[in-house]
C-alpha cells in the first residue's frame, strides 16, 4: 500500500452537498452550514472564544464547509 498521512473520511454536507470532514461535521453539516443553520451557539465549546463566529466566516465562499480540506474531484 502507499506510504502517507491516511485521508480523513469525508462525508457529504446534506445543506450544500460539499465534502466535509466527516471528524468535523456537526450534527452532520458542515461547520459552516451549522453555524448557518443555528445549530452552533456563539459560546459553542469549540474552544472559540470571541467575537462572533460568523464574522469570522466571512471570509470563506459562503457554501464552502471545509476550503482547505476538500477535494476538488469530485461533483
Ligand atoms: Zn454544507
């Protein structure tokens, strides 16, 4: 077998259908789509602590659940 970091099971976010992280997915959404969808508090324990969480996302594609780690192969 090839030699390397395993790749981290992904899942596909129901919300905008991109592959998340599956070891990052909240209550099966992205991150993103979470905190979109309510389903993240603003003193969630993730360890944030500051301003609100969706200023910070602001910089990201708005559909985008996990830019760095996801794939572009795939529909
Ligand atoms: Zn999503």
């Amino acid at each position: 077998m090839t030699v390397g970091p395993a790749p981290p099971a992904m899942r596909r976010c129901p919300r905008c259908g991109h592959l998340t992280r599956a070891d990052r997915m909240i209550k099966g959404y992205g991150r993103d789509c979470a905190a979109q969808l309510g389903l993240i508090g603003r003193t969630v324990d993730t360890g944030h602590v500051g301003p609100d969480l969706l200023d910070l996302l602001t910089e990201e594609p708005e559909d985008a659940c996990d830019g760095g780690d996801r794939p572009a192969d795939r529909p």
